[in-house]
C-alpha cells in the first residue's frame, strides 16, 4: 500500500534490508532473512527474531519502497507490501506513470515536492475507493464541500465523483483533483503558492483520447476551443477515461437528440446519475456493442477463466461475461477467439474438472463448452442452471428451438422458423425466399468457372463449420475473418450476415413481430411513406429482383414496416440501396431484422434528419486522414472535401460507388467487423489513389478520380454477369486504372493501422 511519506536515513537501515531493485529516483528493499534459504545468515536470524517479538500493529511489511534523490542521504518511505506481487505492482506503476516525469523539473527539492504530493493524492484516492454518495456520505461531503468552494458552479450541479491527478500546465506537472460532474470537468491544484483551477463544459470539448508521449506512458487529452489539456498518473485511468467518455457523449445527446435524452429517465435526471451507475451502464454498451447482443442486454457478472479450444487443442484465457440472455466469452491472449451462447440455446450446465474449477455448458447443438480456472464455479453452476431453468420453458424452447438456428441446421434451413411464424395470415403478403435464389441473372459465359469458385469457397465454410461449430455459438476467430476477407459465398451470405450482425438473436426473441407491423403499416400514409414511394424504382433499378413486382413490394413493406417501428427514423434515403441489398440474400424477415441491426446498433444515429452518428465518423475519419496520410493532408486546402465525398461511402457502406458485386464483400466485412470495416477500407481507397490525388488542382477533378477508381473495382469471384456487375455506380466513364480486385483492396486495408475508438 502507498505511505505517507515519511524521511528514512538509509544509513542505518542497510543492516535490516537488502536492495533489490533500484533507479534514479526510487528503491525497492526486501527485508533480510525474509524469502532466502537458510533464513539470510545470522543477520537475517536477528531481523527474525526482532520482527518475531513486535506484536502484530508493529511488524514491519517485508517489502518497501524508498523514493531519494540524486546526492542527497534523506530517503523518503512511500509504499510497503506484504507480498513481491503487491510491491511489484507499485513499483511497476512508479516506473510507468512517474519516473519519465521526473526529469522535466529543474531541481532535486521540485522533484522530492512533486513524489511526496503524488503519493498523498494516490492515498486519498485508495482511501475515496470506488464510493458514491450512497456509500460513503463523510467521504462525499468533503470533496463535494471542496468542489462547490472551489469553483463556484450552480447550486444545481451534480458531482460524481473525482480522482487524484497531475495535470500538465506547460512543462511541468501540477498534482491535484480532477472532478466529473454532469456538465462539466474541473481541475484544481494549490502547491507550493501556485493555485490553478481549470472549468470545461462536456459539449465544448472537441475531442478526448488517451495518449502517450516520451515523458507519459499514458495521458488523458481533452481539447476544448482549441486548446489542449493532459492530465496524467491515474490511479486506474482505463476507468476514469470511461466515465470521462460516458459525461462527454450524454451531453453531445442532450445537444442533438433532446427528444430521446429526455425520454431517458436516468440520464434526464441529474440526481439519478451515480459514478456506479455510469460505469454499469458503459460497460453493459461496450459488452452488447462488442458480441452485437439487443441494446437491452446487461452485463451481470464477468470471470476471468479458460476456455478449452478443441480445434487447436489449448486453453485460451479470457473473460467470460453473462447477461440476462446470454454466456459470452472473448480471448485476451491475442487468439482472437469469441463465442457467444444464448442461454435458449443451454441444455446443461455442469461442474467439470472440480480441480481446476471447471463449467462445461451444453447446448442444443451437442456441443459442449468447457471453462476453466472459473472463481466460485460452483455458485456459477447454481447461477447460470437457474437462469437456464428459467429463460428455457418448454414453451420458449418450442418457439425458438428452430428460430436460433442450431449447430446442426443447414444453410438452406436457417431461419426458416422465424419466417414461417412470421408469416402466421400473411403469407401471401411476405416473401420467404431471398430475391437473388429468385432473380439469379444467368450468363453461360464464364458461369462454370465462376460458379466453381462460389463452390469452392463454400467447401472451405463448411470445413469450418465442421472444425468450429455452425449456428449462434460456432467459435469465431482469426480463421472466419480470414474467410470473410474473401467474401461469402451467395448460399452462405444471408445466414452468415444474421449471425455477424446478431440480428438473428432479435428474430429469435421476436417471433411474429415482423409479420404483424407489416399488417399494421401497410396502407398508411405518412411522409416517410410518401419519400419510400419516390425512391422505390431507384434502388438497384439494373438488378431484375427490382424490375419486378416482386421485390419492389418487398422493398416496400421492410422499409414501410421500420418506419412503422420506428418513427423517430421513419425513413433516410439511402436505408432503400442498403435495403435492397440486404433482401437479395437474406429472407425478407430476415432482411427486416438486418436493417434493424444495422440502423439501432450497428451505425446508431445514421439514418435520421440530422446523421449526426455519420458526422461524428466523418469527423473519425477526417483525424485518420491527418494521421496516416499527412501527405494528402498537407495538399488539400480544405479537409471537409474528404467528409462530402466519403459521406455516401459511410450511409450506403459503398454500396453506391462501388459495383454491387464488389461491394457485397464491404458489406460481408461491415457485418463482421463494424464501422471499423469502413474506415480501413476509406483510408486504403485515399491511399491507394494518393499520387493521382497530389496532383489534383480541385475537389472536382479529385473526384473523378475516385469515380474512376471505383469503376476499376472488380470481384473476380463474382458470379453476376458484367451487365449487373456494374451495380449502383452510374458512371458510363471508362476507367483509366488497371483492374483492381476488391478482396486485394480490403485486404490492403485490413493492414491500415486504425488505432481509435469509436465513439
């Protein structure tokens, strides 16, 4: 644990403690006798004996930290530990967060200064813990007392909580507190003389990142009107930059979605906003983000544990996280495996290996999960077998057993439950094939081989599928997305989407949902209606499914029926290209849940009036740009050409620029990877056409540049014939670049560094 500072004449103490680490400005001691064979000699015999009479509130802790200066005989004690784990660690972080530091300050008494401030905020900090107001009412009081004395805000403000921090003014760091509140972020530090206190309102900050530099291993920047601002040497910044992100993006939807904001009732109220509360909530967004569960889903518990790999035959660490619905576990060992079992899908939990703390989970498929090294497995068992017992009543397991889609379902067979219990009375009325088994366009030149290669690289699924399950809770890793690269097989392609995309989870959990808002939907009229009519015939116009009655009125009753479903979308132009895609390989309920998929989780705020989510990857993508291609940067005066050419590349996941057949494996990707997808595939698109774009004179000529490239763009995999090849791009130029094959390009991109969050 972290000491007061306290001074220690080293001289007098080398006879009691042997140095075991040690730099410039720290010094790590073990205490003789303690850890060595034979109990360290005569010397270690003594410090035994001395410790061995001291009653327990006098023994001294084995380890210790000093921290000294350069020339100087006074140390100063600032951490103990009963164990070389928890000495480790505190040394560990010293070396991290705060010996590059030292060196900036121009004396020995500046640096002796700054350690000893340091480390009484790193005790207060530990002392604060995680409490809220709940918790800990003295604890509050006195840093909420500081923060309303401190800085004056409305009586109304709330605080949540505050951490102790350095803050860089300069060159120099200055040790304080920082304090997240609803509306703003404050900083106030008072050493040496020196007051400085700092105010940021969440909605004027412009940008928030962790960073690093030579002198910080790891910083939190917040720039705000242009100026910037770092603050360093958290106690736990992964949590602090967390809640820092969750303030700055509530207030961002207080600004530009009032109407859902205030229909929220934890975040309308300021005095339902808790730290814990913040926290449980961006953890439960980043778990259904990241296995791409219903918004709805919680994060109820996570273990650290194995997983037993059968196709390679290891254990693969990770974390295992379980929500109201589902058992999902992602690898941190750099495997990159995931996998996610809905609890519809259990049939037995069990304890398994009791000696090494073993679960094993079966599921309908026959296949069994085993989880090992699992802290308290056994209250796990009794957990997760009454959570199954309860979400699998015979009644719910009759109405999704089909739905889920199981390990051993055919491609041909998925999703063939949800279709026929969305049907129920509309069966006339909603089509249960997807429009390209319909529409295929034939051309018997070239068809054999190319059809050859669709076979070959279904062959090479079902190799997969047969090594790593099929259906929800096939394994995920490297090898699928290998395979998505490539781009999916057309037999394979709508199934594969559901899963990717977890639209399958809320088809299976919605039986008959769809059926019913087409019945309810159709014959209204609205503006959202009205604007479906208009761009109906402009969707896909050259692919025959949409020379048809047939897929017109497809397309007519998903877009209608999500307009129904959601009206503060109700309908964008581009969700009909986006649309029309969907419903050539996927079933049109199927299609439905995808666009679902797509507009609510996967591109959130897209699809609306304001496109604000699309504007803030814009703005993404802009600060890749400056990052990876400073080049073209530095040659385009105004960096807003890049946001209105890429904006339809974003809406439309280039389905507009690109030929259909080419773009279909942006999509595959898109389903697979997210947004990220299309940032990788952005840049690769900007970089690739770099040295044409250099010698551009206008944003007009660069433009025909990228239109010619995407014309260039080819699927030599492709099935569909030249003439529907050429897909939504409308361009009748021909192109002056060499081919280019759209796998090679994702591939390239895939090598793009895209180290950012989003959002």
């Amino acid at each position: 644990m972290w000491l007061k500072p306290e001074e220690v004449l080293l001289k007098n103490a080398l006879k009691l403690w042997v140095q075991e680490r040690s730099n410039q400005y720290f010094v790590l001691q073990r205490r003789r006798g303690y850890g060595e064979e034979g109990g360290g000699g005569l010397a270690g015999l003594l410090v035994g004996t001395l410790d061995a009479v001291l009653d327990s509130t006098s023994k001294v802790a084995p380890f210790r930290i000093l921290h000294q200066t350069p020339d100087s005989q006074v140390y100063w004690s600032i951490a103990c530990g009963s164990s070389r784990e928890e000495i480790t660690e505190h040394w560990e972080w010293l070396e991290h967060n705060v010996m590059k530091t030292l060196s900036v300050f121009d004396s020995n008494e500046d640096i002796t200064s700054f350690v000893q401030g340091k480390i009484r905020g790193l005790i207060a900090e530990e002392g604060k813990g995680s409490f809220v107001k709940e918790d800990d009412p003295e604890k509050f009081r006195e840093g909420l007392m500081k923060f309303e004395k401190c800085f004056g805000l409305p009586e109304q403000e709330k605080l949540i909580t505050y951490y102790s921090c350095s803050y860089w003014k300069g060159r120099v760091p200055c040790q304080g507190w920082l304090y997240l509140s609803t509306n703003f972020l404050s900083f106030y530090s008072f050493l040496l003389g020196a007051e400085i206190k700092l105010i940021i309102s969440w909605d004027e900050i412009s940008k928030l990142e962790k960073t690093s530099n030579v002198i910080l291993t790891e910083s939190i920047h917040v720039c705000s009107h242009g100026e910037d601002h770092y603050f360093s040497m958290f106690l736990h910044i992964s949590e602090t930059f967390l809640l820092m992100e969750q303030l700055a993006n509530y207030a961002v939807r207080r600004l530009f979605d009032k109407e859902t904001f205030e229909n929220d009732p934890v975040l309308h109220d300021p005095l339902q906003i808790t730290k814990r509360g913040l926290e449980s909530r961006a953890h439960s967004e980043q778990f259904s983000a990241f296995f791409r569960l219903p918004k709805e889903e919680s994060l109820k518990e996570v273990h650290e544990c194995f997983l037993w790999v059968p196709f390679s035959h290891y254990n693969t660490h990770g974390k295992m996280c379980i929500s109201e619905n589902y058992i999902c576990f992602a690898s941190q060992d750099g495997s990159l495996c995931s996998v996610i079992i809905p609890l519809r899908e259990v049939t037995g939990v069990d304890k398994a290996d009791p000696a090494n703390r073993g679960v094993s989970i079966s599921t309908k498929g026959k296949t069994a999960f085993r989880f090992t090294e699992v802290r308290d497995f056994e209250l796990l068992v009794t957990k997760l077998r009454m959570k199954c017992n309860a979400t699998a009543s015979p009644q719910h397991i009759i109405s999704t057993e089909v739905a889920a889609g199981s390990a051993t379902d055919s491609p041909k067979d998925f999703g063939a439950g949800q279709s026929k219990m969305g049907q129920r009375d509309n069966s006339k009325t909603v089509s249960t094939e997807a429009l390209m088994t319909v529409y295929h366009p034939q051309d018997a030149e070239n068809l054999d081989s190319k059809m050859l290669k669709e076979k070959m690289k279904e062959q090479s699924w079902n190799i997969l599928f047969a090594e790593r399950g099929h259906g929800v809770s096939m394994f995920r890793t490297k090898k699928t997305r290998d395979l998505v690269v490539r781009g999916i097989p057309e037999a394979l392609r709508g199934e594969l989407w559901l899963l990717f995309s977890g639209a399958v989870n809320d088809m299976a959990s919605n039986p008959g949902y769809y059926a019913e808002l087409v019945e309810k939907s159709l014959g209204t009229c609205t503006l959202a209606t009205d604007e479906i009519e208009r761009d109906l015939r402009r969707s896909l116009p050259e692919h025959p499914a949409f020379q048809s009655d047939t897929g017109i009125s497809a397309l007519r009753r998903v877009l209608t029926a999500y307009a129904y479903r959601n009206p503060q979308i109700g309908y964008c132009q581009a969700m009909n290209i986006l649309t029309s895609v969907l419903l050539l390989y996927a079933k049109e309920e199927e299609a439905f849940w995808l666009l679902v998929a797509v507009c609510e989780r996967m591109l959130p705020d897209y699809f609306n009036r304001r496109i604000i989510g699309a504007l803030v990857d814009q703005a993404v993508f802009e600060e890749l740009i400056r990052v990876h291609l400073p080049q073209l940067t530095d040659h385009m005066t105004d960096m807003t050409f890049f946001s209105s050419v890429s904006l339809s590349w974003f809406l439309t996941l280039f389905i507009s620029v690109l030929p259909i057949e080419s773009a279909v494996n942006v999509v595959d990707c898109f389903f697979y990877d997210g947004i990220k997808a299309i940032l990788q595939l952005g840049l690769a698109v900007l970089e690739y056409n770099m040295e044409k774009l250099l010698t551009c004179k206008d944003d007009a000529e660069a433009v025909t540049v990228l239109n010619r490239f995407f014309d260039s763009v080819t699927n030599k995999d492709s099935p569909l014939p030249p003439a529907v090849q050429q897909g939504s791009n409308l361009s009748d130029t021909k192109s002056d670049h060499p081919k280019v094959d759209i796998t090679d390009l994702i591939r390239e991109s895939n090598e793009v560094c895209v180290l950012v969050e989003i959002r």
